[in-house]
C-alpha cells in the first residue's frame, strides 16, 4: 500500500537537500532534467495559474470568473487545473475575463530576460 504524506511548504523546504534550496542551483539543474518545451509549459502553467488567483484576490469568485468567461463548470475546472489536454480557446477565455491574455514570443526573448540580458 502506498502511504503518502502531505507537508507544508516550510516542512518540504526543511526536507529539501541544502543544495536544492539555492534558486540559482535549481535553474541549473532543472535544464538538466526538463526539456526546455517542459520548462516552457511549466512557466505558462505558472503564468495562467498566477492570473487566476489574481482575480480571486482582487475580490473576484471562482463563479463570477466562470462566468465572465463563458465557459461549463467542467471545462472552467479544466482551465484551474491546466494540463496539456486544456484547450488554448478556454484558457484564453479565461484569462481575458481576469483582464489578461497570452502572448507568442520567440523562445530567446524568454531566455534572455531570464538570464538578465537585453539583447
């Protein structure tokens, strides 16, 4: 039988190998283990996840945002919940009624601003 713990993030953080708790050490190894089409989804998930808890701090109820947006209570789940299966129409829907959208920009933008050059 599987027997799974649920931890807060200070008691994961105390479980963490020291040299896993330095950023600059995990941005290392994270292009070590993840694709950068992974690391790339991961950072959209995070984006789109970080516009919906936006919406609900500025006030906004999970109900008012499904309804701005139009969509079913399945597929407004779906959006929340953002897996590779989340259709792009939905998510955007979404994202606009929290006054947002997404953007296509060549991978080297990305790069470069988080390594912290301009160009």
């Amino acid at each position: 039988m599987l027997n799974l713990r649920i931890l807060s993030q200070a008691q994961a953080e105390e479980n963490v190998q020291p040299e896993l708790k330095s950023k600059e050490h995990w941005d290392e190894m994270k292009s070590e283990i993840y694709s950068q089409h992974e690391i790339a989804f991961g950072d959209i998930v995070k984006a789109i996840q970080k516009a919906i808890s936006g919406a609900y701090e500025d006030g906004m109820t999970r109900k008012q945002l499904r309804k701005e947006s139009g969509l079913k209570k399945k597929h407004f789940k779906q959006v929340e919940g953002v897996d590779m299966d989340t259709p792009i129409g939905d998510v955007i829907k979404v994202l606009a009624a929290t006054g947002r959208t997404l953007a296509v920009v060549p991978l080297e933008d990305v790069e470069q601003k988080q390594d912290g050059t301009n160009g």
